[in-house]
C-alpha cells in the first residue's frame, strides 16, 4: 500500500509535471504542427497536448482529493455555451459538420479551467506568461521571415512554397488544400501585390488575432520582468509582425487597446512608466497616420465603406442578421451556417458571418451570443476591479480581441481559442496566491475545502437557472423518434434528474410534504381534474403534448427548483434568471419598433405569435427589476438600466391589461406592506397614473382608432364573443370540462351563435380561470384557486413575522398573475407555466427560510427610499 509520504511525492511531481505540460502548450500554440489521421481529416496537434494535459490536472486532483472546478461566471458561461451549441445539434441539418465543432469545443474548453487551477500560484502564472509570449514572438520572428523572403525569391514563388511545403506542417494536408484555394494571403498595396504576414497560421487575420491577444502581456513583461530587454525585444516583434498582416481587423484591434491603456492607465497610482509608454505609442500612431504609407491606408480604409470588402462584410452581416431573424432562439444548429447560405457548400469552404457575434448567434442563437459577449465582459471587469496594473493587461488583450471580432470570427481556430480560454483563465483569479501552501494558514484552507464543489454539483446548481435563462428555446421544436418535444423540455427533463441525484433530495422533498401537504394535495387534484377532463373528451396528441409541456414538466421543474435551491441558492439568483430572457426580448422589440417589423396596427411581437405574448413575459419582469435594483447594492445599476428597456419594450406591444394589472399588484402590495403614510401616498400615485398615462398615450393610435369606429370588430367586441362563446360552453360541459387541446375546434363550432364575431380564432378563452374551469372542470378550477390563496396567505403570513422583502416582491408577482389572468390566459402556455411554478417554489422556499437572507433587506427602510 501507497504510503503518505509516497503519496505526497508522486503528487507533487504529478504538479511539476502538470505545469510543465501547460507552459510547452502555450509556447507551442503558435508553432504546433497537424496531424493527418485521414484524408479529410487533419486534428491540430495542440488538441492532443490539450487532451492530455487536461487528464492529468484532473488525476491528479482527484489523487489529491482538491480537484478544483472554477465556479466563476466565466466557467458557467463557457460551459453553459458549450451545453447549447450540443443542444443546437437537434435541429442542425448537417449533424457531422456540427459534432466536428462540438468536439472541438467539449475538447478545448477544460484548458480555461486547468489555467484557472494552476495560475492562481504567482510564480507558475508569472512562468506561463513568459512560455505565452515567448512563444508567440517564435511565431513572430517566423512571420516575419517569410514576408521578409518574398522580396528575395518573389511573392509568388514564395505562396507556392509556403502552400506547398511550409503550410501542411502546420495546417495539415487537407486543411491547407482548402487555404490555397481560398487564400487571403495576397493583399494590393499601393497598387503593388505582396505577400502578408501569415507565418504558421491560415491567414493573417489569425495570425493578427493570436499576435493582439499577446502583445499587452509581452510589454508587461518589458517592466516587470528581470529580463527586460528580452520582453522588449519580444514586444517589438510581435508589434512589427502584426503590422506586416495587413489585417484591418488587427488594426483596428490595437486601437481599441490604444484607447482601453489610455482609459486605464492615466490614474495617478499607475506607474509613470505605463504612462509614458502609452502616450508614446499614441504618439507613434499620430505620427503614422500623419506620413503617407500602406500601413495608414490599410487602417484608414477600415471606414469606407465602398471599398470592396467592407462594402462585401456589410452584405454577409446583412446575411447572418437575416439568418438570425429567421431562427432566433435556437440558430441553424452549430456548423451549419455555411449550408444556411450556400446548401452546396462544401464544409472547409470559409463561408462566415465575419463576425464573432453574428456567427455565434446564428448557428446557435441569441442566448449563446449574449453569453459570448457576458463572458467577454465580466473577463474585462474581474481585471480591471483588481486595480492592480499587472492584472489590469487582461481587460486591454481582451478588447483587442473583441475589437478585431467585430470584422472576424476566430472561435474555431486552434491557437487563437486555446489562448483566449487562457486569458479568460487568468481573469478569475485572485491577486494574492492561493496555492503558496507556506503562507495559507489551516483555516484558509478549511475555509477553500468548504467553498470547492464537485463538477457534479456545480452543474446541478446551474441547471435551473440556465432554464429559466433559456426559455424562449421552447419554440425551437423537434421530434424524437415519434414524440415530438422542444428545447426546453429537454431542459427541464434534465433539471428534474439532475435534482433528484442531489444528495438529501428525499429528505428535502418528504419534509415539503409534511410543511405543505394542502397545496401540493390541491395541485395534485387539479392534474387529475386535467388529466380525467382529457380522457373523458376528444384525445389528441395536442392535448397531450399540453399536459406534458403545460401541467406536468412545469411542476416537476419548480420540484427540482425546491430541491436544488434548498439552502445552497438565494431567490435573488432565480430572479436574475427571470430578467435575462425579459431584457433580451425587450431589446428585440424595441429594435423591431425602430425599423418598422411590427404588426399591421404597429405593434411588435419578437418570437411570438401575438404582442400579448411578448408582453406576458416582460410585464412581471418590470416588478422583479424593480426588486433587483433596490436590494443589488454592487450591481444595481445593471437592473436600473435592463429596468427601462423592459418597460419601453413593453410600451411596443401596446398591450394595456399588463399595465393595469401591475398598477393593481403594486397598489396592493403597498397596501399590505407599507407603512410610511408619505411614501405609501407617493407609490398608489405613480401606480394609478401609469396605466392612465399609458392608455393616453395610445388614444391616438391605429389600435384606438378601430375600436372607437367599430368596436365590434375590435379586439374588445373579440374578447366579449369569446367570453360569450366560453359561457356557453361552460354550460354544456360544467363538470368535466372539454379538456386541453379541443377550445379551438369547440370554439368555432359555437362562434357562430353569436354575431358579428371576429374573424380570427383563438386557442384559450382569454381569462386564465375560465381555462381551468374548461380544460380541467369545476374540479381544476377549484384547486388552482385554492393553490393561489393558500399559498398567498402563507407567504402574506411569512411577511408579517419576518418583514422579509422576498415575500413581497413573490407576493406582487402572484397578484398581477391573477389579475391579468382575468383579461388573458397567463397560464396555459411553456414559458408561463415554467414563470408560476418557479414562483410557487421561490415562496416555499422563502416561506421555510428561518433567517432572512443576507442578500435581501427589510422593507420597512430600504424599500420606501
């Protein structure tokens, strides 16, 4: 048997070793070589160091016992990018091309966590900053040769050798086949063709990318390195190669930086010596711009946009926009944006949206780009908060890099991504080495042992939030075998699993049987009532599909919510999650509303079917931004700002009820809950004048026109022969109902009866109450009432004894449900569905919280400011 000593030693090699791998990797990025492991196919040598290295970090973590699984926002996002680009390959048409760049990324990705382990012992990251850059100046000196040799041998002597010798060494055979073919390497300067600067990349615009990812770092280095003629030296050859790709996109990626060292680093607690450093290169590039040269034309040429291929990216954004419009949630599935555009595309033809954004988006849609461009940020923010010039580097690196993505997508390429994903690993670190055992006293590393979480874990404390994030997948919709299903219910299918593999899970879910055994005992009466009112009329696979999407999925993920959130995650974490499709929506809308892709009578509709809809989803979000703003003391501005887009994207749909219905859940909420005369005065003021103001400010609209000149054919004459037309049919099936799925059909077979009717049908009575009472009986809408009171007396309850904010906010959100459910049907649909249930758990677990929470606040003081 292994003794400890034993142990310990083979360890600790295990960590020399681990480090060492990781400093070669990342000076041979640049440089690596491909490997031909068949005809079509060539696999980036890289990727295997990648592969390997990632197994031994975790081996030996998991010898240790200390695997350290970074749990930052970058980590979730990458991986929750990595979860929807797999996702994406549901409904991609060309699944191989897809599993291709899946592979890469599942295969990649695990290097921003090594990096995020092993960086954080200050000597091992100063090490692996030198491999970085020293291997990009290997690249660079390279690059700089071969653009240096085409005035010896000629540029075109040169291209044939470089394609045929030099690239396939580092490209691979197949993969440089098709750079020929497609080559970008020639540029027109001056009305002179040369060569650019590609060195061992595809292009020179890679080339530019990898070169701006490392400069910062390397004239960093120059000041606080021993060897500071070595990182000088570094510096100007990686500055001198990036010039000579002539990539306007790496131009314009060194001025962004040029501006970020400037904003930065003009602080009096900087060195002068960065001071001074960067007003000389502003000074340089004055100077450059000021002197006649192909460097100058190339970057002042950036702006015109009738130069040839300016004017072509402006046609194949206007492409990628047109694609995203056309799938916005979900994309085209990953790899198969090409197909998209050219369906006889072949796959290493470069057919791209020349964007970084705009390429994510449109292969796997709006949430993935929004959470490209989250990691990007909160990458830039974790540098810069540090105040410490080393650190703060980072944020410059990361927005060359985002600068140069705006003209050019590097996220398949296998040296630029590994090397971001090193960047990102180095954002999420601490200043103060946490792997200097000499200095960590017992308790810090008590206190580290507490806050590690196992991989498993941590993505069963994310689930539930990725889903709440991502319900507008429900409209990406596909069959499995002979069930059809959608995005989102594989996401709540997996949340449930997932919670049930939590340890406690039975405890957990046998003590909420014996704290609420009155609602659930209701909610379980009214699936039945559902379930009987389905059997006893007319089945359909839409009926069905109801109950599985509608009723059943949306309890079992509150469940799990209960589960997972149950003493490991604040309310204020859900309700987050619950502002980001709502934002995201709304900055649609208000888009659609400025260039006029709205409804006949003007109103915007996003993904949905009607405004109605859209508004369904942005109303309740108002309310809950509102909380955010007042309890988030750090980053209460991000919610008073998402605050007015979403009231402003609500104003788009011109919907009126979701406006009376918040007047009516805040002036109730006041009444319930505040105290201060004054300050209760000011809030039913505001909640009384808003819908009024709302309402006149659309009085002169096309929507008010029609009602006032014809209101039987307006959507309020619709909506009273659809209550005339439900009435009805409440009359004939008072006990049993007619069942989920069969309104539609029942109701054009009675609209008859009651002349002049619209012209239009509808799927659900507009009145969330009558839906229970005809999809599930007297009996469904008899428990669902008595699941909103219980549940409201119980909160109303916990509110009076703990003065505890939470529950009224979850309070205000069930009383607009109700009150808007009295002109609409808030219920009966995925996304709304998934919205109450989160809600009912959210209250459980507020109601069953002992103490109030830290991040929370009494509403006696903070919530009347």
């Amino acid at each position: 048997m292994t003794n400890k000593a034993e142990l310990t030693e083979k360890t600790t090699g295990m960590k020399h070793m681990t480090i060492a791998l990781t400093m070669l990797l990342l000076f041979y990025l640049p440089i690596q070589s491909a490997l031909n492991i068949a005809p079509e196919i060539d696999v980036a040598s890289g990727r295997v160091l990648i592969l390997i290295l990632t197994l031994l970090w975790a081996y030996e973590g998991i010898i240790k016992k200390n695997l350290h699984i970074n749990t930052t926002v970058q980590a979730m996002g990458l991986t929750t990018l990595l979860l929807l680009n797999i996702i994406s390959l549901g409904w991609a048409e060309n699944t191989s091309w897809g599993i291709r760049k899946v592979l890469f990324l599942a295969t990649t990705i695990p290097l921003f966590f090594v990096i995020a382990d092993i960086a954080r012992a200050t000597k091992t990251r100063q090490k692996l900053l030198s491999s970085f850059v020293l291997g990009t100046t290997t690249a660079g000196i390279i690059g700089i040769m071969q653009w240096l040799t085409q005035f010896i041998v000629g540029y075109d002597a040169l291209v044939k050798f470089w394609g045929k010798i030099i690239a396939p060494i580092f490209l691979g055979h197949a993969f440089s086949e098709a750079v020929i073919e497609y080559s970008s390497w020639l540029v027109s300067i001056s009305g002179q063709t040369i060569m650019r600067a590609v060195g061992t990349f595809p292009d020179p615009h890679m080339f530019g990318f990898y070169l701006g990812l490392a400069l910062p770092w390397a004239i960093t280095k120059t000041f606080t390195s021993n060897k500071k003629t070595l990182f000088l030296l570094a510096s100007a050859i990686i500055i001198i190669a990036d010039m000579l790709t002539f990539s306007r996109g790496a131009y314009l990626g060194l001025v962004a930086g040029a501006i970020a060292t400037l904003a930065l680093y003009t602080k009096k607690i900087y060195a002068k010596k960065t001071i001074i450093f960067a007003v000389t290169c502003l000074a340089l590039l004055t100077i450059g711009l000021s002197i006649e040269n192909p460097i100058k034309n190339r970057l002042v040429s950036i702006f015109d946009v009738y130069e040839g291929s300016n004017n072509a990216r402006i046609i194949i954004w206007n492409e990628a926009i047109e694609t995203i419009k056309n799938h916005p949630i979900g994309g085209v599935g990953i790899g198969n944006y090409a197909s998209e555009i050219k369906p006889s595309a072949d796959y290493r033809e470069p057919i791209y949206a020349h964007n970084l954004f705009l390429d994510i988006t449109a292969e796997t849609g709006m949430p993935s780009g929004l959470i490209t461009l989250t990691v990007l940020l909160i990458a830039s923010r974790d540098f810069i908060k540090r105040k410490n010039p080393f650190f703060m580097v980072g944020a410059i690196s990361i927005a060359i890099f985002t600068a140069h993505a705006m003209v050019e997508t590097p996220l398949y390429s296998v040296s630029v991504f590994p090397a971001l994903l090193f960047i990102l690993g180095l954002s999420t670190i601490t200043t103060k080495d946490t792997r200097d055992k000499k200095t960590e006293t017992a308790k810090t590393k008590e206190n580290k042992t507490k806050k590690s979480f196992k991989l498993g874990e941590i993505i069963i404390k994310t689930l539930p939030l990725i889903t709440l994030a991502c319900t507008p997948l429900y409209l990406v919709r596909f069959s499995i075998g002979e069930i059809n299903t959608n995005a989102l219910d594989i996401l709540i299918l997996t949340t449930i699993f997932a919670s049930l593999r939590k340890n406690g899970s039975k405890k957990i879910i046998k003590n909420l049987w014996k704290k609420e055994r009155s609602i659930i005992t209701a909610t379980g009466i009214m699936v039945m009532a559902i379930i009987i009112s389905f059997a006893t009329n007319t089945p359909s696979t839409e009926g069905l599909g109801i109950i599985k999407s509608w009723i059943i999925l949306p309890i079992g993920f509150g469940l799990a919510t209960y589960i997972i959130a149950k003493n490991t995650l604040p309310t204020n974490t859900f309700f987050k999650s619950l502002c980001v499709p709502a934002t995201t929506l709304a900055l649609k809308a208000i888009m659609e509303y400025a260039i006029g892709t709205t409804t006949f009578d003007n109103r915007t509709l996003t993904l949905f079917e009607s405004p109605n809809q859209l508004a369904f989803i942005l109303a309740p979000a108002i309310l809950i931004c509102g909380y955010l703003w007042k309890t988030e003391r750090k980053n209460g501005w991000i919610y008073a700002t998402a605050l007015p887009i979403i009231m402003t994207g609500l104003y788009t749909t011109k919907s009126i009820a979701p406006w009376f219905a918040l007047s009516i859940a805040i002036i109730a909420t006041t009444i319930l809950t505040q105290k201060k005369t004054k300050k209760r005065l000011l809030l039913l003021t505001l909640s009384l004048l808003a819908p009024i103001i709302v309402v006149l400010s659309l009085s002169n609209t096309q929507r008010f026109n029609e009602i006032k000149e014809n209101i039987t054919h307006s959507s309020i004459g619709s909506r009273a022969t659809i209550l005339l037309v439900t009435k009805k049919i409440i009359k004939e099936h008072p006990v049993l109902g007619i069942g989920p799925g069969n309104f539609q059909k029942e109701y054009l077979k009675q609209q008859k009866y009651f002349p002049p009717y619209p012209e239009w049908a509808v799927p659900h009575p507009h009145n969330t109450f009558l839906a229970f009472w005809i999809f599930g009986g007297i009996t469904g809408l008899l428990s669902f009432t008595t699941i909103l009171l219980l549940w409201s007396k119980k909160l109303y309850k916990n509110y009076t004894k703990t003065k505890n904010a939470t529950s009224t906010i979850l309070l205000g959100a069930m009383i607009y449900f109700a009150t808007h459910g009295f002109a609409d049907t808030l219920f009966w649909k995925n996304d709304l569905a998934l919205f109450f249930w989160t809600i009912i758990a959210l209250g459980f677990l507020t109601i069953h919280t002992k103490n109030t929470p830290t991040n929370q606040y009494d509403t006696k003081t903070d919530l009347n400011d």
